[in-house]
C-alpha cells in the first residue's frame, strides 16, 4: 500500500502574511548614504580584520577586512569612496562593535571591482569553500551563519539532497520572492556551486504556495541537465526554518541538539544561492542586497538592493515615514527585532525594515500580561513539540539550566509561535531569548 503524505509539518500557524503592498514592487537601486559603516562582525563567529587604515581610498567590493579563522568573512567595500575612521558602532545586539566608516564619492560611477572567478565546472569542492569565504557571503535568510562553513562537510558526514529554501514565510518580507522572480538565472548558477562543494545528488527547490509567479518562473529556469526538483508546499509558519523545511520536504526529523547534516541534507536561502551565483564567477565580494521595507509606518514601500551599511535613519529618511512611528524592526515582525536606535547600520543579514506606527503598537503598551491559565495553546502551536508554557514559568523563577537539561530550551529557534497565540500575552520567546543569552554568559570563559 502507497502512503501519499502531505508535504508539511506538524502544528505552526497562520499569521496575517501582509506581503500584497510590496510583493508586486520590482527591486530598485537605493541610493547611497553620505556615510557607510560596514561593522567587523555580521555573522555569528569571530568579526573580521580590518586590511584598511583611515584616510585610505577604496573602491567598491574592495576587500577591506579579512577573515579572522575559518568562522569568519572578508568584508568588502560598499562604496568607492575614504575610510573616514576605524571604531566603534551600535548594532542590533545593543552592543557597541567595530566598524569601518566609508564616505562615498559623490562623483563615481560605483563599478564594482572583480577579482579571481571561480569556474564551477573545474573547481574543487575547497576551492569552491574558500572562494564562498572570500566573497564575505552568509546566510542571507537572517540567520548570519558563514555560508562556507555550512557548506564545509565534516569527515564522516554526507549530503544526498541539497535544499533551497524559497518559503519566506516571515510576514511583510518579500525580498526572496522578488529575487526568484528576478533573478532566477544567479539561483541556478549558484545550484551547481553549492552541489560540488557538499557533494549533493540532488536539489530541491521549494517554494510556498502564495508564490505561484515564483515557481513558474523557477521551474522554468531549470537547466535540463541538472537533478532539480521544485516543490510547492502549502502556507505556513514558519516553514521557512530549516528544521521544519526538511520535515515537510523529505519527511526527516532533525535529531535534537543536531544539525540538518544528520539527515544528510543541507538548507540554504534562496537570495544566498543567487549571491553566490552573481558573485563567485566574477570574484567579487557582497557589498549590498536587496531587503523589503515596509509596514504600515512606511510611505514609499517595496523592495530595494541597499548597500552593507547603509544606516537605518538614512533608509527611513529616503523612503519616508508616518509621524508616529513607534517600532522599527529589522526582519519581520514575528523572528525580527526592534531596534533601539536607527544609527544602527544595515547588515548582511539584513532581511527587512518593517515599521510600525503607534496606531498599530499602542495597543501593546497597555496591553496587561496575565499569568499562565495553562490552556495548552502555545504547546499546539510549537512546531518542535517543546513546552512553551513550562519553559515560561521556569524561566520566571531565573532556572535556566533546568529550562534546557529538562526542557530542551536551546532546540528553541524563537520562531514566536508561542508569543503569538498565548491569550495571556505572556513574552514567551523574548524570555526564552534572556535565559538563553543567560547561560551563554555563564557558559563564557573568563
């Protein structure tokens, strides 16, 4: 007897998608701040080494910071233009990090510099890692881990299926769609990139039903010659986590406290894959990408390629914004974060600029939390089977360790699905994310 499963997973839910105001808005060059800050550290990892002094000329994609060990990347020039200072800046962390300051020229035509191509067909899979590291490219979905580390496959691991995740099921963001449309050609130079470096047999593209445009456009772009699957998967949040992604797709399981390499598949973003594809064969490093700015705050919605560094203040300055915005939050609003300051620059992992007026927000400010009526809620809605509700209330006594040798509190990705549905308004994920930053801290070395 044949089995048909639905391609899906388990639990999640169904927030608003808000995606209809900039979905339809083909990507637009954004113009260039008066001053870039490029921060050393834009990935999870050591930050880079700055190869640059102050006063120096650079020129657009110019290397100006190397690695730093093997989880680390270059970082590259988003402008033509002087280093005007090496220091301190804010970041989405609250953290003061360093960064390279850039003041554009306002006369140059911005050429990128391109370096060493790498040939797909000829290389080998470490020169393929090496030339990912070099580009400075990583997870472009907001996650921030280094692309080539990923693609790094241990000793005594495998890869048969190489998935490309094309969900982008984060409400308002329509960057990875508008790639897919765009920029379909880049996706499938990079398919055969990260197939070399990790040995896969097989990709498989996939694409959430409310993309229909997307997937045509996809499939038709498959080169015969290639083992290129598309699949489109029904709505739902938050299929675009990895974990959820290679459930629905090939009915795998990633193992608690594991990697999707222990079920022999790898995960990565559409945009990324397509970055890879535009840059690798002309040796040129990332130094901007294309994010959505929008929310109900925003006046000239859509999506823009925006330059690493670009300072948020600019970006709402240029687009414009209604007088009483109250939150900005860099991703979405359901995995994003609210900023605290809008000197904070863009990053790699920049996804989104969603702002939100206090017609929308004002609601939040009064909105009175409740204790836990343990009406289960939350555990319905987890897609990874913990318990929200447990884990909340330990966390309200500061038991942190017991929340993860008892409750698997690190196997959390702060999806949200918990905060969203709980009647109590109970900040579940956010302190989910203070025990977490709590154990790392005692965890440190001295």
């Amino acid at each position: 007897m044949i089995l048909f499963r639905k391609k899906t997973f388990s639990h999640g839910i169904h927030p608003p998608e808000s995606k209809d105001e900039t979905s339809g808005l083909p990507i637009r060059q954004f113009p260039f701040a008066p001053l870039l800050v490029v921060p050393l550290s834009q990935h999870i990892g050591k930050p880079a080494i700055a190869v640059v002094r102050e006063g120096q000329e650079v020129t657009r994609g110019q290397c100006i910071a190397k690695p730093d060990g093997f989880i680390s990347v270059a970082m590259h020039a988003p402008a033509s233009g002087v280093v005007r200072s090496i220091g301190l800046t804010p970041s989405i962390s609250g953290k003061m990090v360093p960064g390279i300051f850039i003041e554009p020229f306002p006369g140059s035509t911005q050429e990128i510099l391109e370096g060493n191509p790498c040939d797909a067909a000829t290389a080998e899979p470490e020169e393929i890692v090496a030339a990912v590291q070099q580009s400075g490219v990583v997870g472009l979905g907001g996650a921030g881990f280094p692309t080539h580390a990923k693609l790094k496959i241990p000793e005594g691991k495998c890869v048969d299926t190489l998935v490309i995740n094309g969900a982008e099921c984060e409400p308002y963001l329509t960057t990875d769609h508008r790639v897919m449309l765009e920029h379909a050609h880049d996706v499938m130079v990079g398919i055969p990139y990260l197939m070399k470096a990790t040995g896969a047999a097989r990709t498989i593209i996939a694409v959430e039903s409310n993309k229909p445009d997307a997937a045509e456009i996809l499939r038709a772009a498959i080169p015969a010659e290639l083992p290129i699957e598309l699949e489109v998967l029904p709505v739902k949040y938050p299929q675009g986590a990895e974990k959820m992604l290679i459930t629905a797709l090939l009915g795998r399981e990633i193992p608690s406290g594991g990697l999707p390499l222990d079920t022999h598949a790898l995960c990565v973003n559409v945009a990324t894959t397509a970055e890879i594809g535009q840059l690798l064969p002309h040796g040129s490093g990332i130094q901007e990408r294309v994010i959505t700015v929008g929310g109900p705050a925003v006046k000239k919605k859509g999506n823009y390629r925006i330059q690493i560094g670009t300072p948020l203040r600019f970006v709402l300055e240029t687009v414009g914004v209604e007088e009483d915005i109250s939150r900005v939050f860099l991703g979405g609003p359901m995995m994003g974060q609210a900023v605290s300051s809008l000197d904070i620059p863009v990053t790699k992992g920049t996804t989104g600029v969603i702002a939100f007026s206090a017609r929308e927000t004002g609601y939040l400010d009064d909105r009175q939390q409740y204790p836990c009526i343990h009406c289960g809620y939350c555990l319905e809605a987890c897609p990874i089977f913990l318990n929200p509700s447990q884990l909340g209330l330990l966390a309200e006594q500061n038991r942190y360790e017991q929340m993860i040798e008892d409750f698997h509190l690190m196997d959390c990705f702060e999806c949200g699905c918990c905060t969203f549905v709980c009647p109590s308004h109970i900040p579940l994920v956010q302190q989910f994310r203070v025990a977490k930053a709590a154990v790392r801290k005692m965890k440190a070395p001295v």
